[in-house]
C-alpha cells in the first residue's frame, strides 16, 4: 500500500479552502459567527501552504475552530495560480 498516496493533500485554490472554511464553521452551532480570512504562506517543513487569520472568533469557539481548520489543513494543499 502506497501511503504517500493516500494521505497526499488535495490540490484547491483560495477561493475553493474559503468556501469549505466557511462551511465547515458554518455547521457547528459555536462557530457560526467566526470571521476568518485565508493566507497563502511559503511551504512549511510539515508541508502546509496556507493558515487562516481570524478577525472575529469567540472564546468558546475558539478551539473548536482551531480543529476544525486544522482538519482542512491537513486535507487540502493551495496550489499556484497562474
């Protein structure tokens, strides 16, 4: 079994990582109201590309958030527009 495979990141554009943000944050009942904007990054050692900049997140929503986006992040992978 080739595992490079199957835990290979899917290529997306910014526009396709704000759209699944939103709605996974829109689905949970305390992060509805979490304003957030994605920023594109040079590649990291762990290979992640972009993270978000939160502008509006209650506390009690915080860490939910945080895993939530950090389940995307380790799904999706911004590719270069060009």
């Amino acid at each position: 079994m080739d595992f490079e495979t199957l835990f290979k990141k899917t290529p997306v554009t910014l526009d396709e990582i704000r759209r699944r943000v939103a709605y996974a944050l829109e689905r949970h009942p305390l992060c509805r109201d979490v304003q957030f904007d994605v920023v594109g990054m040079p590649r990291s050692p762990k290979g992640g590309n972009w993270t978000i900049s939160w502008q509006t997140v209650a506390p009690d929503a915080l860490w939910e958030a945080s895993d939530i986006v950090a389940d995307i992040q380790d799904a999706y992978e911004l590719v270069a527009v060009a």
